[in-house]
C-alpha cells in the first residue's frame, strides 16, 4: 500500500497550489480518502475528505470556500486545490485512506509566506 503526496511549496499569501495523492496497493474507490495537515507544535487536523461511492466532501471551516478535495478513482488518485492562502495554513499536508483500515502518505510541506 502506497499514498505519494506531490504538489507542495512555497507560495505568497493569496495565491493557490494543488495537492496530489497517487493510490495504489488497495481498491481506491472504495475508501474514504482525506487530507490532513500538521503545523508546528499543534494537533493533526482533518482539512478535507470525500467519500467513495456518491462523492460528498466535507471541510473544515477554516478553508471552506477556499479548498476543494476532489477524487479521479479512474487514475487512484485524490486532489486538494488550494485557493487564497493564508500564512496560517502552512503545514505538513497528509493523504489518509479510510475504510476497515487507515493508510497514511508521507506528508508533502505547504508554506505560505511573504
């Protein structure tokens, strides 16, 4: 089982990155499948998740109306576009996989900075 995050950087407040997840290793389409992030010294919070079968989403309400997950079961893989970034959502963005088990990628860096 593998998620493989990409996508993160390092941008200016205001502007908009996508992050990826490439699935393999299980049947993808029939896992929820989140993103979380980790910023330092804090708890890992759940930003996003879409479910599996009739895709609904659900967000935190610190990036509603900016984030969108959203999921290409044809390519295993699960997207977080990330508009209007503030300096307060650099983290470690993780991917999470969630049925009977939970798989977790690696973590990709997200920093939002002037």
């Amino acid at each position: 089982v593998q998620l493989v995050e990409s996508g993160g950087g390092l941008v200016q407040p205001g502007e908009s990155l996508r992050l990826s997840c490439a699935a393999s290793g299980f049947t993808f389409s029939s896992y929820v499948m989140s993103w979380y992030r980790q910023a330092p010294g804090k708890e890992r919070e759940l930003v996003a998740s879409i479910s599996s079968v009739v895709p609904s989403t659900n967000y935190a309400d610190s990036v509603k109306g900016r984030f969108t997950i959203s999921r290409d079961n044809a390519k295993n893989t699960v997207y977080l576009q990330m508009n209007s970034l503030k300096p307060e959502d650099t983290a470690v963005y993780y991917c999470n996989a969630r049925r009977w088990v939970v798989f977790w990628g690696q973590g990709t860096q997200v920093t939002v900075s002037s």
